[in-house]
C-alpha cells in the first residue's frame, strides 16, 4: 500500500514525498491487463480474431480480390474489404483527431504502402494469419513512382493555414529588411528525419455489437469522449454519441450513458499514437459484419502505417542580431511532409517566436504531401524541430559574436512573451540556466576538443527548452461516502505517465484526506468528460476539476457539520473551517473526523465541476514551460563513436505533485531528445513507399550504454496564475533541448556542424 500523504490543504506546499504509482506493482508483476490479456472469460464473451492486410503498393488501386484461399481456412468467419465494409459516415473534424479523414476500407483507391485493404476474421489467430497470408490481390499500380520525402516531392510544396494551434504563417515587422540589415547572421538548413512512437504495445483492440445497437469496445486510448465521439459519428449513432453529446459531456459536465462504451485500458505507451487509432474503427468495423466480438492485433510493422510518426521537417532558418548578439530578426521557413489525407502538419511554429526576445519574425510553413500514411502527434509535438533549429542556430551565432552560448540566451532573454507581448505567468528560466549551469560546472568546462586521458575529445552543448503550457476542458465528479472514502470519477488516460498516482494525490490533498480513502475511476464512458492525456496538460486539466469539485464538497461538509447538534462542530462558522490530516478542525481545537461527521450524514455528498473551458487562454499572460539542458559528450576521434557523459536538464514546468513521477518524465524526455540526436529515424524505401526498418530490432533507441548519467533538476516554480493547482505540464519539455545541446557539444568537441537528425555516425567526421 502507498504511505499515506501528510496532507495540507491550505498552507505553502512542503516539499513533497514521492508516492509510488498505483499501477505500478500491477504492472512489474505482470498482473496489469491490457487490452491483449482480455480473453473471452475476462471479456464475458467469446471473441474471434482480427487481422488486418495491408497494401504492398504504394498509389494506385485495387482492381480485384482473390479471396478463395483466405475462405477455405478451417476457422475463417468472414473477409472483410472495401467491397463489403460498413459505408462510415464522415466525421466532423474535433480538435486532435484525424480519424475523420483516414475512413479505412471505404474505396479501391491505395493511397499508401501498408494501407489496410482487408480485415480477416477467424475464430483463432492462427486461422486469422494464414488466411490474411492468402488474400491474394490484383493491383493496377500508379504508372508514376511514389513521392515518399520532401526531396522526391519538393514540387508539391504548398501554403498552409494553420500548423496544429500555431497559423501557418506568421508575420511581425519587416523581417526580411531586418535580416539584411543585421550586422551578424545565421542562415542555415536543418533537416529532421521522420521517426515513429514505438510504444512497446502493439495496441489491440476489442469490439462487441450489443443487442440493442451499441458497441462494446476494450482500447487504450489518450481522449476517452473523442474517440466514442469518433466511433459514434463514424456508425452514425445517436445524438448521445455524437457531436451535441460530446459537447454536452465536455462543456455542460453532464453525465449520460451512450452507445459506445469504451473501458480505456493502460496503455504500453502512447506518446500521441493512440490519438485517433484507424484500427479502432477497423475493429468495430469488422465486428459490424461478425455475429460476435473481435480482437484486432496490430502487428508491429503495422503499427508503422496504421498509426502515426512524426513527419520529415526541413527547415531554413535565418536569424539577424546586432554585434552584440542581441536578436533582431527570426526568419523561420519549415518545409513539412504531411501524408496522403489528414490535416496534421508538424507545428513548427509553436514555439520558436516565443523563445527570444526580437524584434521582427517571419515563420510560414510549407506542406508537401507525399504518398504516406498520415503522420500525428508525437512527444513534442513542433517544439523538438523547431528548437532543434533554433537552439543549433543560437550556438552558432554565439561563435559569431564570440559570445558564451550561455551568456548569448541571458542576453536575448524574453521577459515578455515577444510573440503577444504578454508578460509571462511566471518564467523562472534564469534559475534554470543557473541550476544547469552549476551541476554541469559551465563555468569551469575545459577548452572544447580536449581529449581525455584515453583520448576521447570532450565536448559541451547547451539549448534552451521551451513549451508552452495550455488547459483542455475537464469535467470531474467527486463523492464523499458516508464510510468516509472518496470516489472520484473523471476519464483519464493512464499511458505509463503516472495521472492515475497524481490525481489521487491532488484529490487527498484538495481534500485532507489520506491517499489510502480515496478510490479514482477513469476508464467507462459513462463517467464525466475528463480531459485527454496529451500536449503535457493531462493531470493539470483534470487536476483542477478535481479540486474545485473538491472545494464544493467541503463546502457542503462544513455546512454539514455546522448544522449537525451531535457534531463538536455544531454552529462553528464554516468559513473558519478546514479539513487537515482527516479532521474537520473549526475555530479554537474544535475538530471531528471526517469519517466521524459523514457516519452521521443521511446520505453521500457528491459534486461536480468542468474546468478549462477557454482551453487555458489568459488574455493577460502567457503561461510556458522553460528549462535549460547541458550536456558533455565524449567523442572517439577515429571511430566518432558518442557517448552523452553527462546531461542534465533544469526544468521550471509549475508545481510538481509528484516528485518521482515528475523526474521519471523529464528523464524520459530527455532520453527520447537524445535518441532523436543520435538514433532515432524511420527509413523509407523510395522505389516501393514502404517503412525499412518497421521493427524493434532496426528502429534505435538510446540505452543506458549511450548514455553514462543523466539527470533531471526540477527548479521550484509555484504557477498559480492561472489556478490555484499551480501547475504546468512536464512530459513533453523534456524532449526539447537535449538534441541541439548534444548538436552543439559535438560542434564543440570536433567543430562539425552538424544539422541533419539523427546526427549519424557518418556525418561526424564532418566534410
Ligand atoms: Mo502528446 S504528442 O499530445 O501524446
């Protein structure tokens, strides 16, 4: 069992205890279920298998199918293809999802290499796979090559409206006459090669038709009511599962059950992959045409085409300063590789006019779209291109002002947001600087390309890190039973980031109460619309739902009490009233226990509350997460080989709640940033379109043997600007920095610039 929290409710945090998170031994002793462990027991019914076939061409259509091999399986149910899927409805675009313009199965068009073209149904995997094995197709393939890169499709570039949340062009001053007219300028090109999620799930999906026209569905999926909201558009469901429901979950808080009912299951990672899962629909499709349910498996290669990845980006990026490196002007040109259909482009834009202060900016993005699948959310989202740019630029203005790469950021400060003109809701930016600076001893570095005793040159590398820090709308309902126990009810998704430890441990503290009396439900439809697990705002938009219906129920409590003859509390004034350490405690040492007061209560006190309606939108401030990663690496200078020696990344991302999750967050990001330095790229065959290296074996990771120490500091940042939970988000700042610090400590320990992700072997011997 957790330790139980030594609460307050009202007084300055203490410096926190870490709790251990609540799926956490469920799930190193294997006992955690996702959505694979479910079998017919545990599902209640008997389930056949799904498995999905997809397309060995890349563009063009299919003229027919051979399916009589595929059929003659012992166990085959049924073969599901375009010619006889369920026509889906179109979906109305929401915030985040794609899935509206992915319909799978709704045509004889092949749009890229992997595209499902065929669901098989059989009562066991085995039969499922070998029938899957002999769909045989009859292609007409397009009579012209695939454009799968922004090189082979450079001639399909064209403007784009928006980039995620960021406009696809933005425009301050007269930039371009500010460039020329800058004493000291960087123009270079960064390239960023596409790569793809990798959760070490493969994701599975489970599907039931019920009786009475819904479906019964098992997923791990990041938004619980965006993706019922998918499927009840897609079916044409009623009103409940579509938009006006939807809207009336999310916005009003209202609570009413539907038609789709989906239990989230954990997740084996997610990282924005399980957004708008296409198998989702695949499933439920399939299940459609079976007289029983269905699991669908992805394979991992599917995963590869079937799911999202962050797209190719490449970008010119020119920055103008005055001979003291004081920024004048950011001209931020990203070209970005979008797939066949869909609207997500790579937001590039979302962050690097907000990093520095300047005076003039022009970023504008282009979007070529290739023969690929879709690309999506992915961990930082925009940020991890765009500073990768910026950061590797800043360093090199740096040399050119002959400047420290530290001193360079002091200088360019932003106290305002430069992109509003805001002030910030709080920026502890310079603390992080100091604190990075100081663990890795900035200040005392040796010279750069010194070798080691064993020959290694040593190098140094710093980047700021930057996200900004939004809300989504979250309705949560908190009951106080009369036994004293809590019972909180919001969807949240817990994808391996700890929401589920962090909102017990907001919930305990909003309300006195110890951990141990509190019990969080997250994963049935019909519970309240909570917010999704996504852009690093998950536990603070449901967080603040919980705590204000939190405040109504103590509320209604010292109410309660106040009213009740038999409590010691009777006639106390509840607004001298708190709960501390479990105890109701009014003026003078008057106090009952919680459990004691509700014993007496005739019935449970329940509330409700919907928070983030404006999305977290100030229009006084702007509210961002900052940090700062220093790096040391050591290079061997005949083979190149590189090991990150020491990283540390400084973090101001608000008020942590949990200590340990917190860390293991910002550790995992800055590994993913240095896997995306060093490692991490998805290769595509540009004959044929399909994903080379679709597998874990040939999709590289850093491990702890390219990495010797690595830490994240967590600097003290109480944000309540915006809410008294006072916090930011920490999952996805982590990623921003650590690649252009490791770029710029390679540049320091060689003095190759090097400008193109993953920074491959090869291209450190520079030339
Ligand atoms: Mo995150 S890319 O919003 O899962």
């Amino acid at each position: 069992m957790p330790p139980s929290d030594p609460s307050s409710s009202s007084a300055a945090p203490p410096a926190r205890t870490s709790n251990p998170r609540i799926e956490g031994a469920a799930k190193v002793t294997g006992a955690a279920l996702y959505v694979d462990d479910i079998g017919d027991d545990r599902f209640g019914s008997s389930l056949d298998t799904a498995v999905v076939v997809t397309s060995t061409i890349a563009i063009g259509r299919i003229r027919s199918f051979d399916l009589s091999g595929a059929r003659a399986v012992p166990g085959v149910r049924l073969v599901m293809t375009h010619q006889n899927a369920p026509r889906l409805r179109k979906l109305t675009a929401v915030a985040m999802s794609e899935i509206g313009e992915l319909l799978p199965l709704q045509g004889d068009r092949i749009s890229y290499y992997g595209q499902a073209i065929a669901v098989v149904v059989a009562d066991t995997m085995l039969a499922a796979s070998e029938a899957a094995r002999l769909v045989l197709v009859d292609y007409e393939p397009a009579a012209h090559a695939p454009a799968v890169t922004l090189a082979d499709g450079a001639d399909r570039l064209a403007p784009v409206k928006r980039a995620g949340m960021a406009a696809g062009e933005t425009k301050k001053g007269d930039a371009f006459a500010d460039y020329e007219a800058a004493p000291v300028k960087v123009d270079a090109r960064y390239h960023c090669a596409p790569h793809h999620h990798n959760a070490m799930e493969t994701s599975a999906v489970i599907a039931r038709w019920d009786d009475d026209g819904g479906v019964t569905i098992r997923a791990a999926v990041q938004w619980h009511h965006l993706e019922t909201l998918a499927v009840g558009q897609a079916f044409g469901l009623d009103l409940a599962d579509r938009l006006p429901g939807y809207l009336a979950r999310a916005a009003l808080g209202r609570e009413f059950a539907g038609k789709v009912r989906l239990t989230n299951m954990m997740a084996g990672g997610a990282f924005g992959r399980n957004l708008n899962p296409q198998h989702l629909l695949l499933a439920c499709m399939a299940a459609k045409l079976n007289d029983r349910g269905v699991k669908l498996n992805l394979s991992r290669e599917q995963t590869f085409t079937l799911l999202s990845y962050r797209a190719e980006v490449d970008q010119r990026l020119r920055l103008g300063a005055d001979a003291d490196g004081r920024l004048v002007t950011i001209i931020q040109e990203p070209d970005v590789a979008v797939g066949f259909a869909g609207s997500y482009v790579e937001p590039v834009g979302h962050s690097p006019l907000q990093v520095y202060a300047h005076v003039s900016h022009y970023l504008r993005h282009r979007v070529a779209r290739l023969d690929l699948n879709a690309p999506g959310w992915m961990r930082a989202p925009g940020g991890s291109a765009a500073l990768f740019a910026l950061e590797s630029a800043m360093d090199e203005l740096a040399g050119k002002v002959g400047l420290d790469p530290l001193e360079l950021r002091l200088r360019n400060h932003a106290d305002v947001d430069p992109q509003s003109g805001k002030p910030w809701t709080r920026k502890s930016l310079h603390a992080c600087y100091r604190a990075g600076a100081a663990a890795i001893r900035w200040h005392d570095r040796p010279k750069g390309g010194t070798p080691r005793a064993d020959g290694r040159l040593i190098g140094y590398g710093m980047a700021t890190s930057y996200e900004s820090s939004l809300r989504f709308p979250a309705s949560a309902s908190v009951t106080l039973r009369q036994d004293g126990t809590v019972l909180v009810r919001v969807t949240a998704a817990e994808t391996g980031q700890g929401i589920w430890t962090a909102l017990v441990t907001i919930t305990a503290e909003s309300l006195g109460l110890p951990r141990s009396q509190i019990e969080l439900v997250t994963d049935q439809t019909m519970l309240p619309a909570g917010a999704g697990s996504i852009a690093s705002t998950g536990t603070f938009s449901n967080g603040t739902a919980i705590v204000e219906a939190a405040q109504m129920i103590k509320a209604k409590l010292f109410r309660q009490v106040m009213r009740d003859h038999a409590s010691p509390l009777h006639r106390a004034h509840p607004g001298a009233m708190a709960i501390v350490d479990g105890q109701v405690r009014g003026p003078g040492n008057l106090a009952e226990s919680v459990v004691s007061a509700m014993k007496r209560a005739r019935e449970p006190i329940t509330a409700r509350a919907t928070t983030g309606r404006n999305f977290g939108r100030d229009t006084k401030r702007k509210k961002a997460s900052f940090g700062a990663v220093f790096t040391e690496i050591s290079i061997d200078p005949w083979t190149m080989d590189l090991a990150a020696e020491r990283m540390f990344g400084a973090f101001a991302c608000g008020r942590i709640i949990e200590p340990a999750i917190a860390r293991s967050q910002l550790l995992g990001g800055m590994t993913w940033g240095i896997g995306q330095a060093l490692f991490e790229q998805s290769h595509l065959d540009r004959r044929t379109g399909r994903w080379i290296n679709a597998n874990l074996a040939e999709a590289l990771i850093p491990t702890h043997a390219d990495i010797r120490s690595i830490e994240a500091i967590m600097v003290e940042d109480d944000e309540t600007w915006t809410h008294s939970l006072g916090m930011k988000g920490v999952s996805e700042i982590g990623v921003i920095g650590p690649a252009p610090a490791i770029a710029n400590a390679i540049f320091d320990a060689t003095g190759n610039r090097l400008r193109s992700l993953p920074l491959l072997i090869e291209q450190r011997f520079g030339g």
